[in-house]
C-alpha cells in the first residue's frame, strides 16, 4: 500500500504576503493538498482563500490541532495519511515546528513509517539572525522567558553569561508584552550588550535594530522602534570578555 506524505507548510509571517514570501513550488504543494492539520483552522482558511486554493473552502478537510497539539490524538490525525493521502501542517505564521506547533506530529510520523517532506517558507527567527549582525555559526532559540519581574531579570542575565562564548540567544514575547520585555533586558543586561529587535518580518513596516544596551537606554522612547502588539523577535549577545595583557 502506497502511504501519503506529511508536508510542512510554511506560511507569511504577514498579511497579504504570501506571493512575496512563498516559492512557486510552497504554493503549487499548498494547492495540490486537500487535508490540513491547521493551529488554527481560521487562519488556514484564510491562507489557503489568498493562495488560490483551486477547490471550493468548505470541501478541504482542515483539522484543528491548536497550539499545543496532544501525542495521543497525532495518530487518528494521521491514519489519511497512512491510508494515502497526502496532508499539510499549518501554523498560525511560518514553519511548522519552529517556535510553533508540528514536531509532535511529525516525530509520530517518522515512527509510522510516513514520508515528511519540508517546503521552504519564512521563518522569523532566521531572518531575523540574518539581519542582526550577530554570530549566525552558533545560536539558541530560548521560546519564551519567564512572566514574573525576577524571573525574568535573572534568565535575561543568564542569557547574557551565555551568550560571552560567541552563542547568539534568540526569543519571542506575546507581543502585548513586548515594551515590558525591551525595559527588562535595558534593565537586566550590561550596557556593552547587543540587542536586535526584528518586528514585523516581511510587511512594508519591517524594522530591524542593532544596538548596544547602552545605545538603546540613551533613546527617547519616541526614537525607539514601536513594538506594542507588533510581533517581534528580540536576539542578545554579550560584548566578548578583555583579554589581561601580561
């Protein structure tokens, strides 16, 4: 018996985007399929309305898996497959299984045996290491960083001991929070430190900022990229330790 294929299916990171971001061959995979395990079923339709897709919405069978998708369920979600069908994992923005639901269900289908096949699309936490400036050869992507004041401050300064051997740190905020987030590294780490805040990837308001700690405290608030409610990826490197001369 033939099985499908699991295809990972990148998607814009912003509204409208979709023919600047995705490749011909993304786009001619995501309208081939007709079986979706969605985060967000909304969102899907909506993303499959702008590509085109060529059936009619309410004839593609889009499951809804949410944000953090169950093990026990993965199965009954890939017995199509199983049986032939080929079928897409959609996030919400970007790729599936970075910083956003998906590995749980791939790793059940590497173990049934099923074929999964990676489309090229954006993904906000490179793009935004590829704009920052900072060491792209070794990199960690931390996900999200404790809620409470403390907590925070002492991952932040963390991040940045760890960051001293060259490693760039990269993580998100819900960005409602993303002000708080910028106050607390300000007021957490070194003033040598780097900081980068890449919001908004890819729409016409992309901003992408390089500065030390000490460059973004001197700025009026004003003069300071706006991030409230704008998605943005925040990346730190500690400035490199003095060598002792003698």
């Amino acid at each position: 018996m033939t099985v499908g294929t699991l295809f990972l299916l990148p998607t814009p990171l912003a509204e409208g985007k979709a023919f600047d971001t995705l490749p011909a061959a993304t786009l001619a995979a995501a309208r081939r399929i007709d079986y979706f395990l969605a985060e967000d079923a909304k969102t899907a339709r909506a993303f499959l309305k702008a590509i085109a897709h060529p059936r009619p919405l309410q004839e593609l069978q889009i499951v809804e898996i949410g944000h953090q998708p169950q093990a026990a369920a993965a199965d009954a979600w890939l017995q199509p497959v199983v049986a032939g069908t080929d079928a897409a994992v959609v996030s919400e923005a970007g790729c599936p299984g970075i910083a956003d639901p998906g590995a749980v269900i791939v790793g059940r289908a590497h173990r049934l045996g099923l074929q999964v096949r990676p489309l090229v699309g954006p993904s906000s936490l490179l793009l935004a290491l590829m704009a920052s400036g900072l060491n792209g050869q070794a990199f960690r992507f931390v996900g999200y960083l404790p809620h409470d004041a403390n907590a925070l401050a002492q991952r932040l300064r963390d991040l940045e001991r760890d960051s001293r051997g060259g490693e760039t740190q990269l993580w998100i905020e819900t960005p409602y929070r993303n002000e708080r987030m910028l106050e607390a590294v300000l007021a957490a780490c070194t003033p040598e430190a780097q900081l980068t805040l890449a919001t908004e990837l890819t729409a016409d308001s992309e901003v992408v900022r390089t500065r030390s700690v000490a460059e973004w405290k001197a700025l009026k608030p004003g003069d300071r990229p706006a991030l409230h409610k704008r998605p943005t990826v925040f990346a730190l490197m500690a400035a490199p330790r003095s060598k002792r001369s003698g």
